[in-house]
C-alpha cells in the first residue's frame, strides 16, 4: 500500500503569533497549512488528525519523530487544495 505522508509539527508562539501547529506535505513540494494551537487537544497531532480527517483524508497509520509527529493519509491531493 502506499501513502502521502504528512509531517505535524508544533511551532512555539512568538511575540506576535500565539502556538501553532503546522502541517507539511512530504509528497508535494512546499505544500503546508498552519493552523492555530487548540488547548482543547492533548497535543499537536490531534489537532493535526482531526483538521485531515476534516478535510477528507483518511489516517491509515501514524507515528511520532524527535521532534514531530507524521500521519500516513490514504489520499495524493495537496494540503493547500482541501
């Protein structure tokens, strides 16, 4: 089977942005969605999940990276078009 990956990864907040979590397809170059940090999540790849699942990707399988999360989506369209 093959799969788009999808790294999840969060940003710190800056003296003008608050946290946030940004979405960064490994198939297609420079395609990435950032989104606000929700403190309603326990951590950036629900939120990450839940904006792919959204936008109608589906998870098949997941893991974390030292500094990331990534999410393997069944579905080959770029981030930006959903």
């Amino acid at each position: 089977m093959n799969a788009h990956l999808i790294k999840i990864a969060f940003l710190g907040p800056t003296m003008s942005r608050g946290a946030r979590v940004k979405l960064t397809s490994q198939r297609f170059e420079r395609d990435a969605v950032i989104l606000p940090y929700d403190y309603d999540y326990a951590n950036p790849f629900d939120i990450g999940e839940v904006w792919l699942r959204q936008h109608g990707y589906t998870v098949v399988c997941s893991g974390e990276m030292p500094n990331a999360y990534w999410a393997a989506v069944a579905e080959f369209k770029p981030l930006r078009e959903a």
